[in-house]
C-alpha cells in the first residue's frame, strides 16, 4: 500500500470543479492511503466523500509541517502550485512529487506552465497509459459526480434555494437583500417552496427575509459543506450571486440561476462542460460599459446591479420551473 499526499487549499470553487481529479486518483489508487492537505472548506466539503483516508487542515507553515514531520509519502501531488504549497511540499519526506502546473522554480522567476490534464498526473504517476485511456473514454468521467442524496426537499410543491450573498470582499457581487425580497415574494405568490442558504455572512439577509416571510425555510449557517451539498440536490433551482454556492448546486447536478455583477458571464456553470444540468445566468444590461470591472467594491453607483431588471429574472425562472 502507498501512502499519497494531495495538496490542494482553495478556492471553494476550483475545490468544487477538482471532483472529477480527485475521483480518478481514488480509482487508480483505490487500495492506497490517500491524504488530503486543504483548508476546511476543502475538508468540510470532501470529508463525506470515498476519495480520502485522512485530512489535514492547513495553519501556519511551521504548523503545518509540524504535523508532517513523522509522516513519510510515495508521491505527493501539488495541486496547488504555489509557492506556499512548494515551501510546504520541500518540508515533506516523499520519494516522487508531481506538480500540476509551475514548479518552485518557475513560481520564484514568475515562468507560468499550463496546468495539467487528469491523464496527464496519472501518467506521471506511472498508472498505465492503456487503463487511463480506457478510464478518460468514459464520456461522463470529466462530469462533476458528487455522491449525493437525490430526493426532492418536497413531494408537493417545486422548491427554490437562495443565497444572497458572496465572499465579503466582493461588495460588487451583491445583487442585494431588497432585490431579493421583491424575488422571493414573487415566487411565494405562485406557491413555490422557498429555502434560504449560505453562511453566517447571509445571517443577517436571512433575519430580514424571514420576518417578511415566515414560510421561508431558513438553513442559513446550519449547514456543513456536506449537508449543503445534500440539500442543493434536492430542490429544483438554485438562484443566487456569483459565488461558491452556484458552482455547488452545479456540482449536484441542481439547475441554478446566477446573477452577475462585476464578473463576466464566462465563470457561469453554462459555459463548462463539467456540470450536468441547465445553467441560467443574468448580467448587467449592455449599457453599463464598465462590465466586468473585477472590482471588488464598486467606485460608483453599482450600475451594474441596479440594472438587473427583477421582472426579467422572474420571467427566467417562471420559464425553468415550468419546463421541469
């Protein structure tokens, strides 16, 4: 049996579409012990799946490799690839390290390498080049494939998760509590089923929207990655910002609906060919010339969100749900 490392911290929505990498090295190495050194977001996100045997949470470096110092690996894989993550991987007794794109040296002289394929870190880890072909023939292998719970959240009433919010540093991604309490009060009048997700950074939003609506279910920050996942899978549509959340109902194969503000539309889950499902998106309308800005906090009026027409997202996922 082999002992292997993968290294791999953020972000939640790379650690998302890392699904199908980390299923086919549980297939490969399938009698292995596989580590996985990440963040708790990884951690929480993976730890109900079969792909790992162990989880080590990243602190500080000398933390970190404190916890290595007993622990001797076959091969480490650097998912990661920066330069942190090399310090970390030097620091760590292993006989191969294969890296999925720039190695310490390139990261120092700032010399980018395209990141590599699945195929390609297996082949490197001298699994057999006629069994990884047979494997990536697979039409479905490079699909997003959470093990999940798939059972509607409600046998008699179709159901909506919601999310308001996004990473607080990304002010310009908010579409905003008062636009979606006109939402949610659209929808309750046509008798979906309304649940609210997210983190503790959604906990005031949710206040507000469940005193308004009581019938809202409110699972703001009494999830765990895992349970979220779980739960995303069993309502019809998810709609919210660009954010972690989106790529997750994605990921479980829920339809979702995204709302984007500073970011372009090419991080929607439509344009990949990892997610099942169908994959809606709003943006700003063609008059805001400043869109996509990439600007975490707009230095304006946030244009690019007040022009989000509300009747025009209702109309989206009237045409969705009613299509299901």
């Amino acid at each position: 049996m082999m002992n292997i490392l993968i290294i791999r911290f953020s972000s939640l929505g790379d650690l998302v579409t890392l699904e199908p990498t980390f299923r086919a090295m549980r297939h490969f190495f399938k009698n292995d012990h596989i580590t996985f050194l990440t963040s708790n977001i990884g951690k929480s996100l993976y730890e109900d799946t079969p792909y790992f045997d162990n989880f080590i949470v990243k602190k500080t470096f000398f933390q970190t490799i404190t916890e290595f110092k007993d622990l001797s690996f076959d091969i480490v894989f650097n998912i990661q690839c920066t330069k942190p993550s090399h310090y970390l991987s030097f620091f760590i007794n292993k006989k191969q390290n294969i890296n999925k794109s720039s190695n310490l040296i390139q990261k120092i002289f700032n010399i980018k390498a395209p990141p590599k394929s699945i195929y390609s870190l297996l082949l490197e880890a001298h699994i057999d080049a006629t069994l990884l072909n047979e494997y990536i023939s697979h039409p479905e292998y490079d699909l997003i494939q959470f093990p999940i719970i798939k059972k509607p959240l409600f046998e008699d009433s179709k159901t909506i998760a919601i999310s308001t919010g996004c990473s607080p540093r990304w002010k310009s991604k908010q579409w905003g509590v008062s636009n979606y309490e006109k939402l949610i009060a659209k929808l309750l009048e046509q008798n979906f089923k309304i649940i609210l997700v997210g983190s503790k950074l959604e906990e005031d939003d949710a206040k507000v929207l469940c005193s308004r609506f009581p019938s809202i279910i409110n699972y703001v920050n009494k999830t765990s990655l895992g349970e979220l996942k779980n739960l995303l899978a069993r309502v019809d549509l998810y709609v919210g910002n660009d954010s972690g959340p989106t790529h997750i109902a994605a990921a479980v194969g829920t339809n979702t609906l995204t709302i984007f503000g500073s970011t372009d539309i090419k991080h929607c889950p439509a344009f990949s060919n990892k997610y099942r499902g169908t994959h809606l998106y709003v943006k700003p309308n063609d008059s805001i010339s400043c869109h996509p800005c990439y600007k975490t906090v707009c230095p304006t009026k946030h244009e690019c969100m007040e022009s989000i027409d509300i009747n025009h997202v209702l109309k989206l996922i009237f045409q969705e749900m009613t299509n299901k």
